[in-house]
C-alpha cells in the first residue's frame, strides 16, 4: 500500500478534477468546449493514476 501512495494521490486529484470541471458546467455560464476540455484533462489525469499504480504494483 506504501507504494501505491502516489498514485492513489493523483487518482483522488484527477476525481476532484472532475467533479469540479462538472459543478462549472452545470453552475457557470462558460463554453461547453472549455468545460469538455477540463473533463478530458481530468480524465488523463486518472489514467496517469491507474497507470502509476499498476506500474508500482507489479515493479517489486
């Protein structure tokens, strides 16, 4: 668990990422492109989460 910590930190930075790229779509009058573009940002942000974690799981 000790060395999946720093992708377990950018999964929960990536989901906070989202949630908020949501909340300024539905409360913000901004352009759908701009927010589909945070969305995507965060997502790759999750990825690069998972793939952190995967990549520190099997390296022992």
């Amino acid at each position: 668990m000790k060395k999946n910590k720093k992708g377990i930190i950018t999964l929960i930075i990536g989901a906070i990422a989202l949630v908020c790229s949501l909340l300024v779509n539905r409360y913000l009058e901004i352009d759908d492109v701009f927010c589909v573009i945070l969305m995507i940002i965060s997502l790759v942000i999750e990825v690069y989460g998972l793939f952190q974690i995967i990549k520190d799981t099997y390296n022992n």
